[in-house]
C-alpha cells in the first residue's frame, strides 16, 4: 500500500516530504488544504514519512484510527 499524508499537514503544506521523494508522487494542487500522495505513484519508499516536521505521512496500513479516512481523501484527489 502507498503512503498517505493526514490531517496534521492541514494548513502547513511544508514541503520537505517533496524533495526527497525519487518519484515525485506528492502533489499541492490549487485549492487544496494539504499534500497528497498518489497512491498509484507512491512506490512505498518511506523517504518522505521522516521528513514532514509534523509527522502528517504514514505507510496506510500504519495509519492511525483517527485519521484511516484520508486514505480515501488521498486516492479520492487523484480520481478522473
């Protein structure tokens, strides 16, 4: 499963995550409130989950319960 970044990055975006990402799978669209990873880029590297200085990215199987819906919001950014 991907990575996936929850709500503490809700009105931060800090964007350390995306510069160490090798495949640039972490995206800040018009609008939008937070990062999102791409769940069908991600290739479960781990880089960015120590990089965000508000511990805002886990591996989704690791998410916390409070937090499991933004494995849906992620992948629900990226829908055509």
């Amino acid at each position: 499963m991907a990575y996936i970044i929850a709500e503490p990055c809700i009105g931060v975006k800090d964007t350390a995550c995306v510069k160490v990402c090798p495949v640039d799978c972490i995206y800040d669209g018009d609008g939008w409130d937070q990062l999102y990873i791409h769940p069908d880029e991600c290739i479960d590297c781990g880089a960015c989950e120590p990089e965000c200085p508000v511990e805002a990215i886990f591996a989704a199987e690791n998410t916390p319960d409070k937090w499991k819906s933004f494995i849906q919001k992620n992948a629900d950014q990226f829908k055509q």
